[in-house]
C-alpha cells in the first residue's frame, strides 16, 4: 500500500483538500502551475478560459492560441496549403475564416498529423522544408499547453475536463486520435497499405494483432519469415495496462482516522468510504515503447463530471502490482468512473464504473 504525493498535480491537490477557501489561495495555486510550465502569462489566461466539461475541439483550440505559436507566422507560400487542408481534407475541426493566424496553422497542421493523411501538393521545397522544420517545435509548445490545461482543469475539478485533455495530450504525442482506426499505424513497420490489410481482416487494434500468431500475421501481410517472429518480439513491449477498483470500507470513519487520502497532501479528509485501487501491466516486463518508458495516468470522474482523483506516474513503478489506498466523498448511489492510460500511447486505455 503506497501513496504517491510527489506524482500530484495542482489538480490532484485540489482534488485532495477541497475547494480552497480563499481566492489567494486558488491565485497561488493557479501561479504555480504557470510557472511549472513556463507558459506567458497571456496563455495561462487563454486556458483558464476552457469551459466546463469542454469537448476535443475546445481543449485543442485553446492551447493552439498560446501566444508562444507566434513565432510562428503563416507565410504566403503556405497560405494555399493549408486553405486546401481546411476546404478540402476531411480533418473533424474546420476554420471558418481563411487561415491566416498562427493559430490557424498550428490547429490545422496537428490535425492532419493526427488524421495520417498525407500533405497536400500546395508547398513549394524550399516552404515544405521550413514548415518540416517548426512541427517539432510547434509539437512541442502543444504538448506543454495541453499538459497545463490538465492542471487548469484538475485545479477546477473538472474530472471530464481532465479526461478530455488527456485524450487530446496522448492523440497528440502518439500523432493519432484515440479511438480512430490508425491505431496500427504505431507499430514500426505498418504503413497505410499494411493497415487496410489489417482492418479488412477485422484487426484493428494493436492488441488484437498481438494475439495473432506469427504465421498468420505472416500470411495476413504477405510477408516471410521472421518478420511474424519480429513483430510479435516487438509487440511484446506495448503497454497492456490493468485496472482494478474496490470500495473496500463503507462510510463510518472518524476524520482524522490516521489514513491518508492517496494524494498525501494536507490534512486527512473526512471521505465517506475508503477505495482500493490496485494498477499493474500484464507484460512479462516493464514495457517499453517507441524506445521510451511509458507514463500512466489515473482519474476518477463522479456521475456529474467532477474530478474526484487524479495519479501520474511512470509503468515502471507498476511492477508487481501497485496498490492505492484512496478516501473519497461520492454521493449515494452515483457511478464512479475509473480510467487508466498510457499518457502518449493510443489503445492502452482500461475503464471501469462502480456503482457506489
């Protein structure tokens, strides 16, 4: 049984102690967050300004208005590019105006990423080679506005508002929305035409073609050996992430009872029920992807959307099985919402629902 306080976000301390009771308090905390992630303070402004419960393309919006995208200016020569990806691609979030703003281009340039379709042939070399230049960087402003919108919003205890920022934070960093049919374009060696094969032989998830074996993989895509074998052997290392979630004491405790709440920040609560959280992979060993170790997160959303707990962490301290112990304050009869996933890697997400 382990708690994990240095994993928590502003989010999660929120989360832990309660609204706060004064607004210097929720300013200090709300400073902190900025200056963890180093963003100016115009754009710490614009994510403060995410609604309530917000959909992908709000999350994805706002953070492609942080003022950092600045330096970024949508050239003349790209003008026509990316007026084609907004008229005539078939991304899921348009512009209505002509794109001109630096906002324009980072918002329609991550989608078709994410969409895996191809540029259009609007570029000449010399733009098409400036523009390879700055996704990288642009990439990476993305992701740090996203992680501080999770924050915001874990700040707020807005539990949909986190859940909605982390799909869009780890469609982001695998460069493919979750949930879509591109999953398969994760695994090194699966390009566009191998997918289709894939699909139309019902496997559309990287899970599933690991449970084929090595010769109908081999058959499936019209390969020899050992490229089955191999990538098995590479499969092996996707992250399958297990869950499981018990309310092991009803309500009855006594504030201060000498359990901490998970978090290990502030004082105990005094929470209706104690809840067992226990988190592991089912790899043989720790899991490796895209030459990197995976992080994890946990959130547990209430029937109305609240954020009633959040955890981070690295699946390397997942091993043997990892056991949270949690107070939390549910409401009578309510489902609780429990989702674990890999913080970058699309097709690892475990969702379970308890009725309290």
């Amino acid at each position: 049984m382990e708690t994990e306080p240095q994993q928590q976000t502003a989010g999660a301390q929120t989360c832990a102690r309660g609204t706060p009771s004064s607004a210097s308090l929720q300013n200090t905390e709300l400073q902190q967050i900025r200056l963890r992630y180093r963003l100016a303070t115009p754009t710490f402004q614009t994510l403060c300004t995410i609604p309530k419960a917000p959909d992908r393309r709000q999350v994805l919006h706002k953070a492609c208005l942080a003022v950092e995208f600045r330096s970024f200016p949508l050239r003349r020569a790209e003008k026509g590019f990316f007026r084609e990806i907004n008229d005539h691609l078939p991304i899921p979030y348009r512009i209505k105006d002509c794109p001109s703003e630096p906002w324009h281009k980072v918002f329609l340039l991550v989608q078709i990423q994410l969409q895996r379709i191809p540029w259009p042939n609007k570029l000449p070399a010399q733009a098409r080679h400036e523009l390879y230049g700055e996704r990288k960087r642009m990439d990476k402003i993305l992701e740090t506005a996203l992680r501080c919108a999770v924050d915001i919003l874990g700040h707020r205890k807005d539990g949909r508002g986190v859940s909605v920022a982390l799909d869009v934070l780890r469609s982001v960093k695998a460069g493919i929305w979750e949930g879509s049919d591109n999953e398969l374009l994760q695994i090194k060696g699966i390009g566009p035409q191998k997918k289709e094969r894939l699909i139309n032989a019902k496997i559309r998830t990287v899970k599933e073609l690991a449970r084929l074996d090595f010769w109908h993989i081999e058959r499936l895509l019209s390969r020899n050996p050992p490229f089955g074998q191999q990538m098995l052997h590479q499969l092996a290392s996707f992250p399958v992430l297990t869950l499981q979630f018990d309310l092991v004491q009803p309500s009855g405790l006594q504030a201060g009872a000498g359990l901490d709440h998970g978090c290990g920040l502030g004082p105990p609560s005094t929470a209706a029920c104690i809840a067992r959280l226990i988190v592991n992979y089912g790899n043989n060993a720790p899991p490796m992807w895209a030459e990197s170790t995976p992080w994890t997160t946990i959130v547990i959303e209430g029937d109305d959307g609240r954020l009633v707990y959040f955890w981070r962490g690295s699946v390397r301290r997942l091993s043997g099985g990892k056991e949270l112990v949690l107070r939390l304050d549910p409401k009578d009869g309510e489902k609780l919402k429990v989702t674990f996933a890999c913080e970058g890697i699309v097709g690892t997400m475990v969702r379970v629902t308890h009725q309290v």
